[in-house]
C-alpha cells in the first residue's frame, strides 16, 4: 500500500510545471483533402499506428462509400502510398475493422469491433505485402470489444490488449506459435483509485514499454477526466496513475501512447471528445511520469480553421521512440507527425 501511495505522490508532484514547448511539425493533413477516404464527418477513421518494419503510418478506414481499407501513409509527407491486402474483403463485427497495431519487427495486427452479441476478429500481417491471416475469431461476443488494441513483444512472445467501451474487463491474448491467439479475461481494479463505478469501462489501453505492466483509461464516470491508470500486468491490481493537466484534457479521456526514450516514460495524450465550431489550438500533450510534467506538446491538430465534431474522442497517437518522432490521428480534424526534442531537428534542451 505504501508503495502504491508513494508512486501516486510522485505523479501528481509531477503536476506543477507548465509551459510546455511547441514541437515541430514534420507534416499535417486535415480531413476532406488530399486523402479522399479521410472524411471530416462520420467518425470513421479511428485507428492509426508506426509501422518499424518499413517506417510506414498505418491508417485504418471504414469508408462507407469506398470501402474498408488500411492505408499506408508516408510518415515524412502524409502522403497516401496505397492499401494494405484486404484477403479479398473484411468480414465480421459492426466495424469490419477499427484499430490496428504493430511490433516493433513490423506484425502488424488489425481488429474489428464489434457490439455483445457480434463477431469479433483479429487479423495478422506478417508483413505489409502480405495477405491478412487470422489470428482470432469469436463468434458472439458477451460484450463490445474493439475499441483499442495494443501489442508487445514478439514471435511466440507476442501479446495483445484489447478494449471495449463500457466494458469493465479487458481481452489479453497470447499466443503458442505466434500466428493464432487464445484470449483470457481480467478485471483490472484497486479499491483506492475508486473502481468499481457504474459503466466505468474502458477507452484505451496500452502496453508499458516493459512488456508486463500496461496503462489504461475508464469512461462515463467520474474518472473520464485525463487520468490514466497503472497496472500490474501479472496481478491486473493498479500501481499507479497520472492525471493531465485540466488545459491538457478537453473532453477527457483520450487516445494516449506510452514509450521510453532513453531512460525517460514518456506519454502522449490525444484529446477526447470534442464538439465542432470555433475551437482553436486543440494539441497532444507529453508528460515524463519520471520528473517534469506537461514537458512540450504539439501544434495545432485540429482541422484548419476549427474543430470538427469528434463526439467519440476517438483517434490515435504513435511515438516512435527510435527516431524520436509522435504521430497524431484526430478523428475527423487531420492526421500529423511531429519532431520530439533530440530528434535532430529541434533541441529543447530537456535531457
């Protein structure tokens, strides 16, 4: 218990330092552009991740008019470098496909998301020019799973987290031959960060740069608020939390990523949800859990000209902590890349 007070104490006397530096921006593309498929209304494209293996974003699309894609996108310029095999077309859930991620050799793993009752799935690519394998199928699912998904590890010691939205357990996959996953169940909770509330499910998830503790953020409570929670990845019991300034956290709880760069956690907090009109300066946010929070954020990643409806908080943020660089999807605003401090570019003089 003490130990679990003292890492709390610690991350909320992180809190204090503000003025963050702007990054410099690498690219950014609004919605309704040069990307077709990328819509300014519909909430249809949610999902993002880096792709090591080949330095490519990919970008997952359910376009209601064109088709459901996974779109590679040049991470210097944004630009669109085609699709992703599609195994002669997605089938299964209430969104064919939502969010996707990969491991650090370049497996890249794409989910559906589908509503209780629905069929949920998992597809595998071992590489980009491949065609998608599965790696799990449940047919009828208890409850919705789909809304996030995060990787670590690889090969044989490959694992997956996945979310549901409203939904108090979350999915861990393994797997025996690193191409098929089985799924186990687990209630993460510690009765001093006030869990247990009615529909406190989950938005997002990620895996801790360690490989065995992961992060996640609950909804529709109190807790909706920015604070993200720390868990023990063997006993599913939180260690720890960290809580977003309230200028950081428009609408909450929102996309977030989590890596080490150097000897420093890092993580970069989207913003939630969102009404569309006149808001202006909406940014991704970076906080070191280990000293200084609130260290530096992004420019602008709403859409040019002012915030388009993202009701949801949907989206999806990507370091990539060997080059130094963070990735921003806006659901409905625009798609952004972004240097971090020692990425050659710009040295804030922070290490």
């Amino acid at each position: 218990m003490k130990k679990i007070l003292l890492f709390v104490v610690i991350f909320s006397l992180a809190l204090f330092v503000a003025n963050a530096q702007e990054l410099t921006q690498i690219f950014k593309v609004d919605s309704g552009g040069t990307l077709t498929w990328f819509q300014t209304t519909g909430d249809e494209t949610r999902g993002m991740c880096y792709n090591p293996g080949t330095g490519h974003l990919l970008v997952v699309d359910r376009d209601s008019t064109a088709g459901n894609k996974v779109h590679k996108l040049d991470a210097t310029t944004g630009a669109d470098q085609g699709n992703l095999d599609d195994g002669g077309g997605y089938t299964g859930g209430t969104f064919l496909i939502n969010k996707i991620d990969a491991t650090s050799d370049g497996v890249i793993y794409l989910c559906n998301l589908a509503l209780a009752a629905g069929n949920f799935k998992i597809y595998r690519y071992a590489i980009e020019a491949s065609a998608p394998t599965a790696a799990y199928t449940e047919i009828g699912v208890a409850n919705r799973l789909g809304d996030e998904i995060s990787v670590t590890g690889t090969g044989t010691g490959t694992k997956i987290l996945v979310t549901g939205d409203l939904r108090t357990v979350l999915a861990k996959f393994t797997t025996a031959d690193g191409n098929t996953f089985t799924k186990t169940e687990v209630t993460p909770g510690n009765p001093d960060f006030g869990f247990g509330s009615a529909g406190a499910g989950f938005t997002n998830v990620v895996w801790d740069p360690n490989g065995t503790d992961y992060w996640a953020a609950r909804s529709y409570n109190s807790l909706s608020d920015g604070t993200i929670y720390k868990y023990n990845g063997l006993t599913d019991q939180g260690v720890g939390s960290l809580t977003r300034l309230a200028a950081d956290s428009p609408g909450g709880s929102g996309p977030f990523d989590v890596k080490l760069i150097g000897t420093e956690l890092f993580i970069a907090f989207g913003p939630g949800s969102a009404n569309s009109g006149g808001a202006t300066n909406v940014y991704c946010t970076f906080y070191d859990v280990f000293g200084i929070a609130h260290l530096y954020r992004t420019g602008s990643i709403e859409y040019t000209g002012g915030m388009k409806a993202n009701g949801n908080g949907s989206g999806d943020v990507s370091i990539n902590a060997s080059t130094r660089k963070v990735y921003v999807l806006l659901t409905n605003n625009s798609i952004s890349g972004w240097n971090l401090p020692g990425s050659g570019v710009q040295d804030w003089n922070l290490y």
